[in-house]
C-alpha cells in the first residue's frame, strides 16, 4: 500500500512467479540490442547512400542516395534492387533496407573510396537450389532468397576490415570467405561466421 496526499492505493501484491518474469522481461529489454536503423541513426548520418558495383553485369550505381530527410526514396531503391538482382534468372526482388544500412555503415566506418564489388544479392530460389547443388556452403533458406543479404568486398579495402567493420556494428549476419574474397552481410540476428 501507499500513501498519496492521505489517499490509500492498494497495489495487487505480486507473487514470486509474477516477479521472476517481470524481472525477466526487465532483463530482455535491457539486453537486447539497439534496432539496426536506431544504431545507424547514432552514427550522426543524414542521408544514406551506396555506390555499387555487379561483377556479372558489369553495372555500375555511383553514390545514390537512397535514405534522405528522415525516409527511404522508392526510386533508389528501385535502382539498387535492380543492380541486386538475380543475375542468373534476372528476377529483382526489393532488398531489405536495414542490409542496404548495414552496407552503408560499412562504406562509411572503413572510408571507402570505391564502389561495393557485389558478388551476390538477391537470389531466386531455383538459382539457390542449384547453387546449394554445387556447394555446401549455400543455406537451404538462405537470406539472399529474401533480399536480406549481400556478398561484397570493396577494392582497396583489405577483406579482413570489412568483415571487422561489419562485425563492430552488430547490425546482422556476417561470414568470411576469404578464399572466394567476399565478405556476406545480412540484416538477420547479429551472428558470425
């Protein structure tokens, strides 16, 4: 009970089952992470934006911007869902904007003077299935087939600090492939490998 100006308030008394997930539920809030747009909204940018280049097609994007005044612009994403495309099928699919944020973080954290070299964006599911066929290391579910992931590199930037750049932003999915020289970036649960 408490006293409020001679009022009387009656609080419902909690049993121990009742604290433990109000405790718990306190905890998840606390621990869980910043959203990917939130944490890249702390990095003091104003508008977002991405030059790309498809090593398949040979297109080119030089510095679209794609997020400005607050807001995603439908035309540049268009533009940089067309660039991510299937090159296989020729199927464009929107990409996820929190994975184009992530791979602006990255340009922004590493300074890149070059465009992003795109190995992979979005991917069909019979373009997957039939790269899952020729490798183990194609996921069956894999993000690209949801637009939600890339696999890049950025000339004139060491593989080994894009992966580390990608990693210190905890923004999503990040794996290391530097046999094929590719870094794969994803707006999935922050997780490496």
């Amino acid at each position: 009970m408490l006293q409020d100006n001679d009022k009387i308030i009656s609080l419902p008394e909690l049993n121990r089952r009742q604290l433990l997930k109000a405790g718990m539920l306190a905890s998840l809030v606390c621990l869980n992470p910043l959203p990917a747009w939130a944490r890249y909204s702390l990095l003091g940018v104003q508008d977002r934006s991405l030059s790309l280049f498809n090593t398949h097609t040979g297109e080119h994007l030089k510095e679209v911007v794609y997020w400005e005044q607050g807001r995603y612009l439908p035309d540049a994403l268009s533009h940089l869902n067309h660039v991510l495309r299937d090159h296989r099928t020729n199927e464009v699919h929107s990409i996820d904007p929190v994975t184009l944020d992530l791979m602006a973080a990255i340009s922004r954290k590493v300074d890149a003077k070059r465009p992003f070299e795109i190995i992979s964006g979005y991917r069909s599911p019979q373009t997957n299935r039939a790269l899952r066929g020729n490798s183990s290391g194609v996921a069956k579910n894999s993000y690209h087939m949801q637009g939600r992931a890339v696999d890049l590199r950025l000339p004139g930037v060491p593989l080994k600090t894009v992966r580390k750049a990608a990693l210190d932003l905890r923004m999503g999915g990040v794996g290391y492939y530097p046999k094929s020289d590719f870094v794969h970036v994803d707006s999935g649960r922050v997780r490496s490998w």
